[in-house]
C-alpha cells in the first residue's frame, strides 16, 4: 500500500501547483494585454544609433509614475521625467509601458521616426494626444485594440507628418475633444472613414485634413457621418485639397445651418460611383426543387447619371453565394435548393447573397440579399395493399383495437406496436437500475476494503 499512500499524498500537491501555474500564466496575459506595446528600430536611418528617448510633455496637469519594459531584460520605473535607453547593440526593439502615462509626446523629436509600430493601446488612460505621433513617419499602427480616449480633448497635430500611418482609429472615442486642428496634416498615406466619430464638442479643425492622402470616398463618408453629430458653429475645416461628391448634402447642412467653413474642390460628380443595389422584384422568395429561376433585376443608385455597370456575386466569404450567379443584371438561382435539406450557412432556408456594382469609372458598392426558401407540399403516393389468392388484405387487422386473437378463443396473441415499445423501454430501464445497483454495491466494497487495509498498515 506505499504507492498508494504515495498518491494519496502527492495528489494534492499536484493540485496546488497546478493552480498556483494557471493563476500565474493568467496574470501575466492580462498584465500583457494592459500594456501599451510598441516597436522602435533604434538604427532606422543611421546605422551606429542603439538609444531610445520617450519624451513626456512635462505639466502640473500630468502625473507620470510609469515603467518601462525595454525589450532586452531591462525594466524602468520613471516618475515625471523622460524615459531614455540605450542598448549594447543597435536594432528592433519592443516597448512596453505600464503605470500612469497620460501623454506621449514625440512632437517631431529626434527619435520620432524610429518609432516602427504600434502593437497594442493597452489600458492607459489616455488625457492627451496633442503631437503623441507628430513626425513619426515610419510608424503603422498594427493594434486590434482601442485606446482609452474618453477622456482626451486635445487631438492637435497627433498624426502630422507621419507619412506611413494609414489610419485604424475609426472607432476612437473623440466624443470630449475640441481641438483638432492639423491633426492629420501632411500624413500621406493616411485614408480612412472617421463617420463614426462623435463630433459634438469639435470647435477647431483647421487643416485637420490638409495634404493627407485621405480620397473622395473616405472623405464623403466622414462628412456625412458627422452631419449626424456635429453641434458646434462656425468649425473651420479649411483647407481641404480634394472634392466631395455624395455628401453634397451634408456640406450644406454644415455650412447653412452650423455655419462651418469647408473649403474644398466642390462637388464632382464623376468620383462618385454607385452608392446603392436595388432589386426589382417584391419579396426574395423561390420555391424549392427549382433551378434556373431569376429573383430579380438589379439595377445601381448612382447621382452620376448615363453610367453602365457590371453585377457580379460574391463580395462576401458566405458559401451562400455559390447557389447564385449574374446573367447581366439578372440575379439567378443556379442550384435545385429542398427545404427539408437546407445548404445555407445557418441551415434556416435564407440564402445570404452579396452582389457588387462597378461603374465605367471603376467605383464600386455592394450589398447582401436575403433570398427565402419556401416550402412546396410534396404529395405521397399510396402504397398498394397486398391481397392473398382469396381476397383478404394480408397483414390488416381486423380488430379495430389493433390487436390480433388465435384461432381457438380469441385470447389476445400479441400487443400493439406501442405497447410492445413500452414493454421493451420498461425492461431496459429495469435492466439499468439493477446494473447500476450492482456497480454501486461493488465501488462501496472495493473503497471500505482499501480503506482498512490502509488503516491496518497504518
């Protein structure tokens, strides 16, 4: 009985441990995910440079009391000044930082450009971003997290001059901030839809746009988005080098009515495209067992008049668009769909469908239909009985009560399909009460028997 004992010992401890290693491995993932996480490549543009310098905008309204992860082993704790390393050797490193960290404020210093990519916001509680990424022209953002910006009302130059950021900041929370101006002035590469914006409090914005490499759509997106919410007058949004053309619109609603100043290339229709799919027929519906068969004729809203377009599916990944094709601008069902076997990806008989429309010029919109199944009843054929050589329907009973008598006395031979169901569902169920009777009697004496015999040893 050692080995018994043995385990009856070390089992526990096992145990401990194992929760001791999950709770450790769990507070370092979530200490990870609370960090704000970027890569800086200390050698960018000059071979020789292994330092970095975060510089922090120095303010009584500011607490900084922050640590800093360097990526080589070595951790800092900084309070209130700059954090600056250098490393035994130039290359890509991995910052993290953690604490209280209000504000960065690169502001076109000199380590601005060795800032390669933002990897993760974290949990930082962000109370500025005036010039935070001002002349970071190498940086991307790669985070697929928000940062907290509830509480920022200064968005000033934060993205000015970097060349190289894209954008991926749709979803900011913007909905205290007033200042805006420059705030993505000279970002080249920057061209993103900033419609789901809160701009309620904006009051200044002047270039906030300029030479950005923002294009016509994104651009009529964000205005008619913010149509929705601005509600300051008299916002200067000016200058803006490129044209809008579906928010026509919104730019006089902003302008007549809130008394903003937009001054871009006007309205050019030509930059348009198509802005909505419309379908001819009433409801999406097509019995089942048929193939072949037109849902209907689609037909593109568009504001640039005499345009031609071309229809295809497939815009999205649902394997719902194989069942369909395009003839010209006929949507058709390819497929023999049964309601009783539905193929559709959430095997309720809606069949999503995405169609695309691309005008001459190139421009393009999509949208989904949903197209019903529905189902046809299907009529069963009557079996035909079998007669014997006398004229009686073999295997009919002719007890209306469905059971069949011998030939001396009528006495009952055999029951009903169901009684006889019940019978056999009874038995089972006895059979498993005394089987698991059985267990338990067995289980009982083997844990009383290891019992004593571990005692007696003892």
């Amino acid at each position: 009985m050692k080995q018994t004992k043995h385990f009856f010992v070390w089992l526990p401890l096992a145990v401990v441990i194992f929760l001791l290693a999950s709770l450790a491995l769990s507070t370092n993932i979530a200490s990870a995910a609370g960090e704000f996480t970027t890569t800086w490549k200390t050698d960018i543009e000059n071979s020789g440079d292994a330092s970095i310098e975060l510089s922090i905008y120095r303010n009584p309204r500011y607490s900084y009391n922050y640590t800093v992860d360097w990526g080589d082993g070595t951790v800092t704790t900084y309070i209130d000044r700059n954090a600056a390393h250098t490393y035994d050797s130039p290359g890509t490193y991995q910052l993290k930082i953690s604490g209280s960290f209000p504000r960065l404020y690169l502001a076109n210093g000199p380590d601005a450009h060795k800032l390669v990519s933002v990897d993760n916001w974290g949990d930082i509680a962000w109370q500025s971003m005036s010039r935070a990424f001002e002349g970071a022209r190498n940086m991307t953002i790669r985070a697929t997290d928000t940062p907290d910006t509830s509480a920022v009302t200064n968005f000033s130059f934060a993205f000015k001059d970097a060349s190289q950021f894209t954008g991926g900041i749709a979803n900011w929370d913007v909905s205290n901030a007033t200042d805006f101006r420059s705030m993505f002035e000279s970002a080249s590469s920057f061209d993103e839809s900033l419609a789901n914006w809160n701009v309620e409090n904006m009051t200044l914005a002047t270039s906030i746009f300029a030479e950005s490499g923002m294009t016509t759509a994104s651009y009529d997106a964000t205005l008619i988005g913010w149509e929705a919410t601005a509600a300051q007058r008299d916002v200067n949004l000016s200058p803006i080098g490129l044209p809008h053309c579906q928010a026509a619109t919104s730019v006089a609603y902003l302008t007549d009515v809130l008394d903003w100043i937009i001054t871009d290339q006007g309205q050019d229709t030509s930059l348009c495209g198509p802005t909505d799919i419309e379908i001819s027929s009433g409801p999406l519906s097509v019995s089942e067992n048929s193939s072949n068969v037109v849902i209907g004729v689609l037909s593109a809203v568009d504001i640039e008049q005499g345009q031609s377009y071309a229809y295809s599916v497939g815009c999205s990944q649902s394997t719902d668009n194989t069942f369909f094709s395009m003839n010209n601008d006929e949507l058709v069902l390819t497929t023999t769909l049964d309601y009783e076997n539905p193929q559709d990806e959430n095997g309720d008989n809606i069949y999503a469908v995405c169609v695309s429309a691309t005008d001459s010029d190139g421009f393009s919109t999509s949208k989904e239909f949903e197209i019903t199944v529905s189902d046809v009843e299907e009529t069963q054929p009557e079996p035909d009985a079998d007669i014997d050589d006398e004229g009686a329907v073999l295997g009919a009973s002719t007890n209306s009560d469905n059971s069949s008598s011998d030939n001396e006395g009528g006495q009952v031979l055999g029951a009903s399909s169901e009684e006889s169901v019940l019978a056999e569902t009874g038995q089972a169920i006895l059979l498993a009460l005394f089987v698991g009777a059985g267990l338990s009697i067995l289980v009982t004496i083997l844990v009383r028997k290891t019992s004593t015999t571990y005692s007696l040893r003892k």
